[in-house]
C-alpha cells in the first residue's frame, strides 16, 4: 500500500480505489460488481441484476434500442434520447413546413366550418405528427381578414380554431395534446385591401413544440 491506508481491506490504496469502503476488484477500480455484469454496483442501477451499460446496469429490455429501458422509456416502441424520455424529437424540417401555406386550413369568409379535401389532408398530416411524437404538443391557431369589426374577427378566429380541434379529436387525437389560440385580424399573410389578401388571411396554422 506504499504507506496508504486501505479501509475495505480488497489490496486497492483508498487513494486509487473508487469505492474505499466496499471491497471490489482492480478491475472495477476497487468496487464490487455483485452481478458480475461489468458495471460496478455504484453506478449501477441493478446491483443484483446483470444487465447492459446501455440500460444503466439493468436487465430490462428496450424494445425501440434507444438506450432507454422500456420501464422508463415514455415511448417504448418509438426511439428516441435519453433527453427525452426516449421519444423521439420533431425535426427541424417538420416545424418549418408547418409555417407554409401547405399546412395552412383555408375558410370562407364569415365561417369557421372545415371544407375541402385540402383541408382534410392537412388534419390527417397534424394527427400524424401527434402520432408520430407521443409528448408533442400542438397549438392551433385561428385567424381572420379584416371584414367585420374587430370583436367579431377575435370571436371568429376562436371558433375557427376551436373547429379544427375538435376534427382532429373526432380522428382520435388527444384533445389534451391540443390547445389553441384566436389572433382575430392581426398577424395577417396577405393584404387586407385586396379580396386575394383577405382570402389567405382567413386560415388557421399550427405551431409544435421540440417534443
């Protein structure tokens, strides 16, 4: 020992030895590994368990290999980081298209009733990432041209966001994942002096999260 104490008494100077007061092996840096599964017990989920480095010392499988055990994995068929509770991230590019007019729902003016096979494709497309992404989040937003007077177009927004949460409930997304928000005229896309311009203001879009 050169002099230096050795507490557990396993032939590792308490200097060298990662776990001072439990006997182990050199091999381990002085902790025991009771499992003998090559993770030393300090950092070891499953001390009595044999398991993989990948699940923390456990045996548990992970069924999606993301390196997160299914106990503890949100979206254990579904791969995705640790950071994340094991479900995967919304890219980058999917967030992006959500701002193009293609992932827009288009009304008529003075409605907030959902037409066209346009606008079904776009439902289908958002159920889809709420699908794909189990904690994504989404919030619908609804807006309005500027005919009529402000309170109306704030009350016209609501409903036309309210409309399309309850048709992306109806294709069995959760509703709690869903949340929405009325703009009325502002934030408009097209020129409010033109009928073209009120025509692409009268929409609703959606913004997600990271998750």
């Amino acid at each position: 020992m050169n002099g230096c104490p050795d507490t557990d008494g396993d032939g590792i100077s308490d200097i060298n030895d990662a776990c001072p007061e439990l006997a182990g092996t050199a091999a381990m840096n002085g902790c025991p590994d009771s499992d003998g599964d090559g993770i030393n017990e300090k950092d070891d989920a499953c001390p009595t368990e044999a398991g993989s480095i990948a699940n923390n010392g456990c045996p548990w499988p992970d069924g999606d290999a993301d390196g997160v055990a299914d106990k503890d994995d949100a979206c254990p068929t579904l791969a995705g980081p640790p950071s994340n509770n094991g479900c995967p991230v919304i890219p980058d590019a999917i967030i992006a298209e959500l701002n193009t007019e293609g992932s827009m729902i288009r009304f008529r003016a003075e409605s907030s009733t959902i037409t066209g096979e346009d606008s079904q494709a776009v439902l289908a497309k958002i159920k889809s990432i709420l699908d794909s992404y189990p904690k994504s989040q989404v919030v619908v937003e609804g807006y309005a041209s500027s005919d009529g007077s402000k309170v109306y177009n704030q009350k016209l927004s609501e409903e036309r966001a309210a409309s399309v949460k309850d048709a992306l409930t109806a294709l069995g997304a959760d509703t709690s994942r869903i949340s929405t928000l009325g703009f009325g005229e502002e934030k408009p896309i097209g020129d409010n002096n033109r009928a073209a311009g009120r025509k692409i203001n009268r929409r609703v879009q959606f913004a997600v999260g990271k998750n």
